[in-house]
C-alpha cells in the first residue's frame, strides 16, 4: 500500500475517534463473555466470526497509529500496520458482521461492535475496497434524490396505478374523494404526517390503506426510505439521504415522520435527525396507535395459524420499538409465541449491515450464519413469521427456503391492513 | 545487593507512582477531549433510573453473571479481593478511621485474600490458553496476569513468611515507617531490609511496579472507563 494512501486512512480512522469510540477501542479485555452472543459464531464456531475478533482487526489498526504502546512494543498488544492484507481482514470482519448489537449487551462494559465496524466500512470505502453493489445503491439513491423534480411527474403516475389497490383494501367514502382526497396523498403541505415508503407497492399499500382508515390527514414522501449510505458505512452519503427527507418534512410542516417497515431507515432518521420540529415514528407504533385509539377497528378472526414475530435489531434492541408489534398482534388475535423469552436477546436475521443487499454474493455465508435464527424460529412451531423490517423479511424468506421451514414471512403492517374491518 | 534492594523500593516506586499517574490522567484527558457521539448509543428496553442500572451492570457485573457465571465467580472475587488489597496497602500508611468502620486487624486478610486473588488470576490466566479466548488474546493478556499474579503472590506470603521468625520481623509498625518515609520524601529503607523475608518485598514491589507502570498503556484502563460505558449503553 502507498504511503500516502495509508496516511489517509489513518485520517479517515482519526475522523471517527469520537469519545464513545476512543473508549470502546481502549477498553476491551478480550475477556470473550461476548463470544457466544453473536449468531454468526454461534451457527459456525470460528474464532474470526466472535465480535471481540472482529473489533480486534480495528483495535490492532488503533494501537499501531494512536497508542504509545503500540509504537513503543506492538508486540504487546499484536498491533497491525495498515497494508493490503489488514484491509482483507477488515473486509471479512465488517462484512461478517450484521451490527445487530446484540454481543453489546453480553459485554461487561457495553462495548458497541457495531461502531467499531463502522470504521472498517470507512477504511475500505477510503481503500477503494468497499462492496462495489453498496456504493453503487447509494449513488444511485442520491442521484435519484437530486433529480427528483424530473422524477416526480413519473413517480405520481406510478402513484396513480395504485390507488385502486390501496381502495380495495380500504373503500374511501363519497364524500372524502369529492373534498379532492386521493388514496395516496402526496405533496400536501400542512399535512400531519409523512410517511417514508420505500420503492415498491408493498410498502405503500397497505399502509396508505390504513392512514385512510384511520382518517389520518398524511402525506407520502417523494424520497425512498431506505438509507445504503449507513449500508455502506458512508457517513456523507448517510447524511445527504437522510437530508432530503428531514428537508421534506420541514418544508410539509408535518408534525410526524412516520418510517416504513425498514429498520436502518427508522434508526437513522429517529437516532440522526438531531433536534427537528416534527416527532420520528415507526409505522408499527403508529398503527399500535390507532388500535389503540379506536381510530382503527381490526377482524380478529383473521389470523388462525400459530405466530411468531421477529424483531428487527435496528427498530427494537437499537431503536426501541418492542411493546408495539405484541400489542398490534394481540389486537390481531393472533396465537402468538415469542422467539426469545427477553426481546433483547432476539437473534439477528444475519442479512443486516448490508448483507441482503449484497445480495447473491453474501448468499451463502448468510444463510449458514442465520443457522440459529431457524432453529429459534422452529422451535416456536409458528407457522407466520411476522416482522417489520423488508431487510429482514428478505433474509427470513431466504432463510425459510433454506431450511426447508413450514413458515410464512409476513409483514406486519400487511397483517393489519388484510384485518382492516370497514 | 542493598543497592538492588535500595533501586527497587526507592527510585522505582517513585517512578512508578510517577508513570501511573501522569500516564492515566494523560490518557483519560486525550479521552475526554474526543468529540461527542452525535446521538445515543443506548440498548433498549430501557430501566429507569439508568445510573441505578449503570451501578448494577459496572459494580455487579451483570451482563458477565447472566452469561458466563463461572467467570463472573472469579471476576467478582477478584475485583472485591483487589478492592480489600488496596484498603489493605493503605493502612498500611497510616490508620484510617473510615476504613474501621468494620473494625478488623492491620494487614487486612493475613495473606488468605493474597491467596484467594492468585487462584482467580491462575483461572484468568488457563482460561486463555483455550480457545476462543485464546484466539482473542494478545500477549499484553499473558503479561498482565503473570505480572498480578508474581506481585500478589509474593505480596500475600510475607505474611506467612514471617511466622518462620516468631512473626517479630517486619510487622505492620516497619511497613508504616517505610511508606511514611517515602511519603514524606525521606526515603528510609532501614525497616524493611533485615535479612530474612525482605526479598519477598522486594520482588513484590519490583512486580507490583511493573504493573503500576504498564496501567497507563494497557486495557486496564478499564476500571475507569466501565462506568461511561455502562452509561452510554443504560442511556
Ligand atoms: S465481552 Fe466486551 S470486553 Fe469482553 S471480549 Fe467482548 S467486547 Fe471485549
Ligand atoms: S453486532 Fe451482531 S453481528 Fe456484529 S459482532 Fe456483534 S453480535 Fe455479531
């Protein structure tokens, strides 16, 4: 590697040494109480997939340019140059790594495996050695974002083509079409809400379908929810998608931003909007919302098979999110059973972090690591596997397939949608 | 020899204490000058009130209980057997009333605390010759144990070894006038250095030293960051 593009990386590494950061690269005494917490060792036990290894790579990196002990005796603590092949490890480490979290709470001192593999995506993006589908799905997603006045034409057309859809699932009244309401409102300034879909009809129909039951005065936003800048770890490109929206938003004066079923969407926006006029929500506390104000009324009926939710890592452990689906389950009449006795030690799906967006590439690795994630589901004998998260709905469906498992992958929203009662 | 004996438990001491404490506050200082991280990095559901959980999960160890409770056995004996030590080492100054408040004799322990400490390090340490943690481990790992492990070990057995005399060499009264000394930076090596076990306190101070010095530079930093953490990940 050249001198000069290791000197930039080391600065890249430097731009990230916050004081979270600086304490979880200090503090680690690779006592390994974290080793079985997380799924990809737990579904093939190789030292490389334990979280304190993986952090190891970049620790090893930290000592070497940052520590007196790492210039004085590298030995001591193993510290690493920065060269081609710690670049390979800091691939396998990142991309093996889902940032799930949930090796964060076996740790003693909570030490974030997630934020130390950020600084690994950053070294490759640096390196040029990034997941090249990554980069290209973000580009994407921001060029898309900066032409969407040519866009927005075609893109309420599309709109248009649904709105019979989102009527079967919810008939309007006479009077609400004559007022000039539309199944998929879009553009409405002063509306309350604005909900964030992604690109495809299955995250705007039923849930344009519900708002309308509801009588929610909502809007749709022009932006897809989905953020591949935090895929990617691309703290620039993270920002510049998440911008657009809040900008949005702003500019509605809505009082809500209400996130689709994606679970890295729904972190970013709630966790990085920093202080705004307008409250962050996932559309499952908001249809919990609903239920719970009579505003929704739900056929119970509907749901006679044995259920099970999945709580996607980055809208429950990470976000929060935890009583809301139960409760919208519940209300569904669902037989339901619960994956993990205590929701924060749910086992990731394994395709988050970018993973089931890499898509083939990353197919087999995923399916070997989420070993854990099928047996956990089997052994609750559900027969829908509900979730809130379309990364995670991805992966389950992959998962289901691969084990041969007697279970459907629903999403939770459409769960609600289809109980809609008139 | 008496100059050997003169290097370890005076310049070295010295330039122990020295290291460890410009080195740690050195280094807590370059923590806390770091930038804010913008937002949380909490895990929920959250307990409230977080800094009562935040004491929880730093003094009690919780998380190490719940999945590995064999190893937070020894953790827990380990870090209140240190703690004892430490309260130990410094009545060994001077009397204390506050750490009479559970009246009980000087030195605290008789050498069984010394003991009951180098079994867990003997498991801290065999525990990192088996895989996984042996993956993980970097040599700083080893040292650090084996340093703890010569200190204390020849630390807690002064005692014993003073009962081959009729227990009248080196008591509790020569330590004091020894520690006084260099506290008052007139150093006096006079009480310590009689024939007999004083080698033992001297391999204990050079190993005791050893590790004072490598504090700064190492993991176990940890005793003064597992409290912020726990914070950052209660909210
Ligand atoms: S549990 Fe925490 S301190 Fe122990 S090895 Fe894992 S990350 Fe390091
Ligand atoms: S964040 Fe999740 S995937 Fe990454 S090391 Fe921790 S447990 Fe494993």
């Amino acid at each position: 590697m050249e001198e000069k593009l290791r000197e930039e990386l080391i600065k890249l590494f430097e731009s990230k040494l916050s004081k979270p950061m600086q304490m979880y690269l200090e503090t680690c005494s690779r006592c390994g109480i974290c080793t079985p917490a997380c799924h990809a060792y737990a579904s093939m036990p190789q030292a490389k997939y334990t979280p304190a290894y993986r952090a190891e790579v970049v620790r090893r990196i930290f000592k070497k340019y940052f520590k007196l002990q790492g210039k004085i005796a590298p030995a001591l603590g193993a510290a690493k140059v920065l060269d081609e092949n710690t670049l390979d490890e800091l691939y396998e480490a990142a991309y093996s790594c889902t940032g799930c979290r949930r090796c964060m709470v076996y740790c003693p001192f909570g030490i974030d495996t997630q934020q130390i593999m950020s600084i690994a995506k950053l070294l490759l993006i640096g390196a040029n050695a990034e997941p090249e589908l990554l980069t290209m799905l973000a580009d994407v997603s921001v060029s898309k974002g900066e032409g969407i006045e040519d866009m927005k034409e075609s893109f309420m057309q599309g709109l248009k083509r649904l709105e019979d859809q989102v009527l079967e699932k919810w008939k309007m009244e006479a009077g609400e079409m004559e007022a000039g309401e539309t199944p998929i409102p879009i553009d409405v300034e002063g509306a309350d809400l604005l909900y964030v879909a992604l690109a495809g009809a299955h995250s705007i129909i039923p849930a344009a379908a519900v708002f309308n039951a509801a009588g929610e005065k909502w809007t749709l936003s022009f932006f897809e929810a989905v953020n591949f800048g935090a895929f990617v770890g691309d703290p620039t490109k993270t920002k510049l998608i998440l911008d657009r929206i809040v900008n949005e938003a702003n500019r509605l004066k809505v009082k809500e931003v209400c996130i689709c079923e994606c679970g890295t969407a729904f972190r970013v926006m709630k966790q990085m909007s920093g202080s705004q006029p307008f409250e962050v929500s996932s559309i499952t506390d908001v249809h919990a919302k609903y239920i719970r104000e009579g505003k929704i009324k739900l056929d119970k009926s509907k749901l006679n098979l044995p259920v099970t939710y999945h709580d996607p890592c980055q809208i429950a452990r990470n976000g929060g999110v935890i009583d809301a689906p139960r409760y919208v389950l519940q209300q569904l009449g669902a037989d339901y059973r619960e994956l993990s006795a205590d929701p924060k030690y749910n086992w990731c799906c394994g395709g988050g972090g970018g993973l089931v967006a890499m898509g083939d590439e990353t197919h087999d690795f995923r399916m070997k690591s989420a070993k854990v994630k099928a047996d956990q589901v089997q052994q609750t004998e559900a027969k829908i596997l509900a979730t809130a998260c379309e990364n995670c709905h991805a992966q389950l469906s992959d998962i289901s397939k691969h084990y041969n498992m007697d279970v459907e992958v629903k999403y939770l929203s459409s769960m609600v949608a289809d109980a809609l009662i008139q | 020899m008496d100059t050997i004996y003169y290097l370890v438990l005076v310049p070295m001491i010295y330039l122990a204490f020295f290291v460890f404490s410009v080195g740690t506050i050195i280094r807590l200082i370059n923590i806390w000058r770091k930038p804010k991280f913008p937002t949380t990095l909490q895990i929920y559901p959250e307990k409230k009130p977080s800094w009562l959980w935040t004491l929880f999960d730093t003094f009690l160890l919780n998380s190490a209980r719940r999945h590995n409770p064999v190893l937070w056995f020894f953790l827990m004996v380990f870090h209140f057997c240190f703690l004892l030590l430490i309260i130990g080492h410094l009545e060994l100054i001077k009397d204390f009333r506050i750490l009479q408040i559970i009246e009980h004799e000087i030195f605290l322990g008789k050498g069984f605390i010394g003991l009951i400490l180098s079994i867990s390090l003997i498991f801290f340490l065999f525990r990192r010759f088996v895989s996984p943690t042996k993956d993980l481990s970097v040599p700083e790992d080893y040292y650090l144990l084996i340093l703890l492990f010569l200190a204390v070990i020849f630390g807690s057995e002064m005692d014993w070894a003073r009962t081959l005399y009729g227990y009248e060499e080196m008591g509790v009264e020569d330590y004091r006038g020894y520690l006084m000394s260099l506290f008052l930076l007139k150093p006096d090596i006079s009480f310590v250095d009689a024939p007999g076990h004083s080698f033992m306190l001297v391999l204990h101070v050079f190993f005791a030293n050893l590790f004072l010095m490598f504090f700064p530079f190492s993991k176990i930093i940890h005793s003064f960051l597992s409290l912020p953490l726990n914070k950052l990940r209660r909210g």
